[in-house]
C-alpha cells in the first residue's frame, strides 16, 4: 500500500534506503539516493544498461556532488534552463557513475521545476531518478498512476496530494561529446 509522506518525512526515509515517489514538472520520478539507486532498475524491470539521472535542488547542489565536467557551454544551458525539463549529460568518473550509469563514462543531471520536488531534494540530497513506470510501459503523470505502479511494493508518495500537472512529456536530453551537443532525446524543451 502507498503511503503520502511529508517532504522531511519522506526525506528521512529516503535517507535509510527507501525509494520514493514525487512530482516535476514533466513527469512523475522514482528515485532513491545514489547508494539505493540499484532497486530502481529492478522496481521498473529496467535493463541495467539503461542509466538513470541525477536530479537536484538547483545547479550548486549538483556541481557539490556530482563529479563531472563542465563545460562552459554546459554551465550556460544549466543557468539558462534550470530549473526545467532538461537533462544534461556530461563526462564524469567516480562512485556516481556506478551508481546511475554502470559501465559508463557519462552522468545526466537535471534539476525539476516543481517546488514540491526541489523542497524535497533540499532535504533528501541529489536522488538517482527515472520517469515513474515499468519499463516500456507509458510513464505516470499522476500520484494516483504512479501509486498503481509502484503501491504495491509499499514505495511512497511525496506529499501533499493534489501533485502539480506535469507536462506529460519527458525532459529534453543533451549529452556534451567531442565538444558539442547531442540531442539523444527530443522532449519539453527546444535547446538546440
């Protein structure tokens, strides 16, 4: 059964290993921290070639955490987009890209537009996230469509209910390469 949790709450759940469930302004987001981030791929039944994103409060937090390189054209996207439905995915090495990205050389980063979300990521700390849903099944736009996902194996929501409407389509996704962009999917923001 899937519990409603307030964001300190369900901070602190987050913090002793639980994933969670909660708004941004595109979709709805599992996530767990970087350290649980493994029982997302088996949640969703997602192959573990499929990475998962960091997302956080805003772009300090993640450039506190996340190891990667910026490039100056990523630091302007992120000034320009942030927060928002983009997704940046930048060269990286350490423990993060084990955790999110196993075998790869790369971690997407992103920070929501949604309050309810970024309280939440002040408290809990950047969280390993992906689109709440089994994989190649259509991805929640609401509390109730990611509870019947994910109710069962007792993941919470972040509360309070009624969640924002999200856009109901996934972030933008760029990934700096050889020193430019690639657009590796098409989503709710046009960049370049």
């Amino acid at each position: 059964m899937t519990s409603v949790v307030d964001p300190s709450a369900l901070a602190a759940r987050l913090q002793a290993g639980v994933a969670a469930l909660f708004p941004t302004d595109t979709l709805v987001a599992l996530a767990a921290l970087p350290d649980y981030a493994g029982q997302i791929w088996q949640l969703k039944q997602r192959p573990p070639d499929k990475p998962l994103i960091l997302m956080g409060a805003d772009l300090a937090q993640l450039q506190q955490v996340a190891g990667v390189q910026w490039p100056a054209a990523a630091l302007e996207l992120a000034q320009t987009h942030w927060p928002g439905g983009l997704t940046l995915v930048l060269p990286a090495a350490g423990p993060l890209v084990g955790q999110l990205n196993p075998g790869g050389n790369s971690v997407g980063l992103r920070v929501p537009a949604c309050a309810l979300a970024q309280d939440l990521l002040r408290l809990s700390g950047p969280l390993a996230t992906t689109s709440a849903n089994r994989s190649g099944q259509p991805a929640a736009t609401t509390a109730d469509e990611a509870a019947a996902w994910f109710g069962e194996q007792g993941v919470p929501l972040l509360g309070p209910l009624p969640w924002p409407a999200p856009s109901g389509q996934a972030s933008t996704v760029l990934a700096w390469q050889a020193g430019h962009w690639q657009v590796l999917r098409a989503g709710s923001i046009s960049v370049v």
